[in-house]
C-alpha cells in the first residue's frame, strides 16, 4: 500500500493508524513511527488524521491532553518540597554557561596566539618590508559562511567557529588558525605546504579536501580526509601521523594522544551541506545541535528527559525539525522569540 | 501490577502516579463524556480526581483493578458536580441523570464533547450532512472501537461499504476541522516571518 497518497481521511479510515493512534497494537506503532519519521512531509496530514480519529473517538486532542498533563505537573510541583525542583532544563543551562566560559578562556587564548603569531610574522615581514594582513572571519550560533582564500583554496566554516587567516598568503607556507569547526577544499600547491593550526594539533596538506572538527571548549580535536592525504602533529607527541582518504584523526588533550579510525562522511560532513543527522542522540545532543544550526535554544520543560532520538533533515527549517521530534516524543512546543519550549 | 503502580504512589512515587495518569486519561476523558457531555466539566472532574487522589495517597485502600476505581470515582464525582450546578436542567437525581445520558445520540455526544460554541455550530452543520448510515457506521467505528468486519456485520453490509461509509464522512468532517488546522498553520507562518 502506497501510504505516500494517502490524505488525513484516508489516514483516519485506516484500520492500522487508528490502533496506532490509540497505542491498542505494538506491531502497529512501530510500523507508523518508523513511517512517519520517514515522512515528515506528511506531519500535516498525520495531525489532522489524528485529530479526526480524537474527535469521533471523544478523545483530547494531544495538545489538549498535554495542557491537561501540565496542570497535573503544576500540581504535583506545587506540592512538593522545594529540594526536588531539579529539571533537565537546569542542568542543561548550567552545562551551556560553562561551556560559554570554555569559550571565552579558548577566544582569550586564542586572542594571544593570534598576538604572538602576530608579533612573529611583523619580526618577519619587517625584514621582508612587506607586513601581512591578517582577517578573521567568524561564525556565531546558526550560522555557515564559505571564505575564499588567496590561492584558489576554499574554507566552509561551521557556526560558532572562528577562521584567521592572511589576506594573502606570503613566505614557504600557507598558515591559518582555527577554533570550531571547518572543511577545507585546498589549491594544489606542492611548493607551499598549506598548515592549519588548532589548539594544539597541526594539520599540513599538499591539496586535499578535509574536516577540521576543534570546537572550543572540547577536550576533542579532529581531522577527517575525504581527498589526498595530509599530515598531523600535536604539540607535545614526538612524530606525525599520516592519513589516508576515509580515515580521520582524534586528538584526546586529556591522554594526549592520536587515534586513528574510519568514518562515515555523510555524519562528519553533514553540516556543511546544512543536513542534520541523529543518531540515537540524548536531548543535550539534539539541543547542541539545533543551537549550533540554527541559533536556537532548546528547553526541555516535558515529564520526558531521556531522550533517544534519531532522525535525519536536509535542509529542514527548525521548526520543520522539531515538529517531527515533538510528534515521535509526543510531545509539544511553545515558541520564545529564539528559544523553543518542549512541554 | 496494578497494586504494585498503587503501592508506588502510596510512597509517593510521583512517575507512577504519572504513568497511571497517562495510561487511564483518554479512556476516563471518553467515559466521562458518557456520563456528561460536556468536555470543560470532564476535564475538570478529572483533574480534580487526580489532585485528591494524590493528597489522599497515603489513604487509598488496596486498588486491583485501577480502571474499574477511577471509572467508578470519576462517574461519582461528576454526578455530585452535577447536583452541584444547580440549574434546573441539572438537578436530577443521580438515576435519573443517568437515565438522561443514555438517551443521548452519538451526534449530541460530539458535539456536546466540544467546548467552544463556535466549533459546536460547525460541527452540527456538518453532522447533519451525514446520511444516517455513515453516522451510525463512525459510531460503530470509532466510539465502539469495532473492525470494520465487526461494522460490517452488525449493519449487514460489506466490509468494503463500511470503509466506504467512513471514508465519505470523514471527508465532510474534514472539511470542517480544516478550519481549526489551518488556524493552526497561519500561527506558524507567523512565528517563521518573525524568527527566521
């Protein structure tokens, strides 16, 4: 049966949907929740099939039920002991406001790279008599941009990631600093190696197309190769690490250490294509994610706080998101300006 | 397994007492619309059952079957609002009340089950261009949750008719809940115009 066709009465008349909806047989939920997450184009008609289903049923409608459901919270909330009024939600800003200090010390630190690399290159350039122009180009939350450097080479920068590089490029070497997150499609130029600095981690090519992956704040570095091979040293590791085409680099800060493993480009790459993938990700996952796409907030104010979601969008809107996510939690969302309440 | 649910609620465990709610709240909304049409004083008589339920945890005798309990104390509890209200319509004695309920149509039932005022004009515009089979086959369909074998049968008629019937009143109802969904789309468009 060819469910793509089928409008909200057709939905509403079907007899596997309705016991779906009414949860009354297990073989059929999971058949409609794994079709529907297929097909978030249908979300619309899904809803009003839904709806119809809970109108001759005399059944709330599920944004009725969850206003029901949230007084009885108010309820239970307002009488109980104030010591148990923990959420997800707390722990989740908490975790957000620390990480916003791992970005500040990182942008701290990185402000003094840039001013030793600085003072480096003028020691330089002053006795070449030719000073090289530095520009930075940054991304905040929701925001991609592509920065076309002076040798042909292209650099797409995720949000919240920072790219310094040379006006134009001067000396033995290509040299650029980042923090967050970049994939960068690079000129072949065998004569002068192309460098990427992050933290700790250096990252030299020939000409290739690879993902740097440093968000501040992370313990976690890496570099992923999609073409040619490039070169890895950390600061403190004696030799280098040579990669290969579909391999990527893990750099833990924490062991010190390299790890070398494969990976799956459609994940790693995802971003730069604006496609969100899930994989069995907890709400800080789903959260993180949305905020570094999109610029939005998540809150979970819902009785749900262990989450396993997955999903994939390309090119979705949020709201398109999470939509699909409300309706295979069951849940509902209010929107804040730029935050967006789960209840 | 339901003692055990009871048993947690007792020591306070509000999940369980949450998992109760959820599991029984669309059954108990249904059943109480049975006893009263009227779906802003079910909600409440829920709501309400539940808040004492929870004050009085400590107090709740030994509960095996959680259905039979709440269907029961819900019934109560909106017949005693009943008497409550006061208006003549209302104050019948309880068995007469129910008398009263059993005499409603399913179509009463539906409309009555809608809060607003406009959505219950709507609704009976609707309603009306049904052709009494298709309301008595959506009765038999979804109020008493029957296969469309079952349908079939109880009409005399083919299973295939049955479907037809409800597919063709569900097309007139849509129509109707259009309405509500498209007040629903114009909010979003509204929220992307200023937040995207």
């Amino acid at each position: 049966m060819d469910y793509s066709l089928y409008r909200a009465e057709d939905f509403a008349a079907d007899e596997s949907f309705i016991s779906y909806h009414l949860g009354t047989d297990p073989a059929a939920v999971a058949f409609w929740e794994s079709w529907i997450s297929h097909h978030p184009e249908k979300l619309d008609e899904i809803l009003t099939a839904e709806h119809l289903v809970d109108l001759l049923h005399l059944r709330l409608t599920q944004a009725e039920a969850a206003e029901e459901r949230n007084r009885m919270l108010d309820f239970l909330q307002d009488t109980e002991e104030p010591r148990l009024a923990t959420d997800g939600d707390t722990r989740y800003n908490t975790e957000r406001s620390s990480r916003n200090i791992g970005r500040w010390v990182s942008v701290l630190v990185i402000c003094a790279v840039l001013l030793l690399a600085f003072l480096g290159i003028r020691r330089y350039t002053v006795r070449e008599k030719a000073p090289v122009e530095w520009l930075s180009s940054s991304n905040p939350a929701g925001k991609r941009s592509i920065i076309q450097l002076s040798d042909g080479s292209t650099v797409t920068l995720n949000a919240n990631s920072t790219l310094f590089y040379p006006k134009v490029f001067r000396g033995d070497t290509r040299e650029l600093m980042l923090t967050g997150e970049a994939f960068f499609e690079v000129a072949k130029n065998p004569q002068r190696p192309f460098i990427v600095r992050t933290g700790k981690l250096t990252t030299t090519v020939l000409g290739t197309k690879f993902n740097v992956s440093a968000a501040s704040g992370s313990p976690k570095t890496q570099v992923a190769l999609v073409e040619g091979s490039v070169k890895i040293k950390a600061d403190q590791l004696k030799g280098e690490v040579i990669l290969h085409p579909s391999q990527q680099v893990t750099y833990s800060e924490k062991d010190n250490s390299l790890t070398t493993s494969a990976f799956a480009a459609e994940e790693v790459l995802a971003w730069k294509n604006g496609t969100l993938i899930f994989k069995e990700a907890s709400f800080q996952e789903v959260a993180e994610k949305l905020y570094q796409t999109y610029g939005i907030t998540l809150k979970n104010h819902s009785p749900k706080q262990v989450w396993s979601y997955s999903g994939k969008f390309e090119k979705a809107d949020y709201l398109t998101v999470i939509k699909s996510i409300c309706y295979a939690k069951r849940l509902t969302y209010t929107v804040e300006r730029d935050t967006v309440i789960i209840r | 397994m339901d003692t055990e649910i009871w048993e947690k609620i007792r020591q306070g465990d509000k999940d369980a007492f949450m998992q109760l709610y959820q599991g029984q709240y669309q059954q108990l909304f249904t059943f109480g619309c049975r006893v009263h049409a009227n779906r802003e004083l079910v909600k409440d008589c829920i709501h309400e059952m539940f808040c004492e339920i929870w004050n009085g945890r400590q107090n709740v005798q030994q509960v095996s079957n959680s259905r039979a309990y709440l269907f029961t104390y819900l019934k109560r509890k909106i017949l005693k609002e009943l008497q409550k209200v006061g208006s003549p319509q209302h104050a019948l004695a309880p068995e007469q009340l129910e008398q009263h309920t059993h005499e409603l149509s399913y179509e009463d039932l539906l409309i009555g089950s809608q809060a607003d005022e406009e959505v219950r004009a709507k609704l009976q515009k609707v309603l009306q261009k049904l052709t009494k089979t298709q309301l008595e086959v959506i009765r038999l369909k979804y109020y008493e949750s029957l296969s469309y074998e079952e349908v079939a049968t109880a009409l005399q008629i083919q299973p295939r008719t049955a479907y037809n019937q409800v597919y063709e009143a569900l097309k007139l109802l849509r129509k109707y809940m259009r309405v509500i969904v498209l007040l629903g789309v114009g909010a979003q468009d509204f929220f992307q115009k200023f937040f995207l």
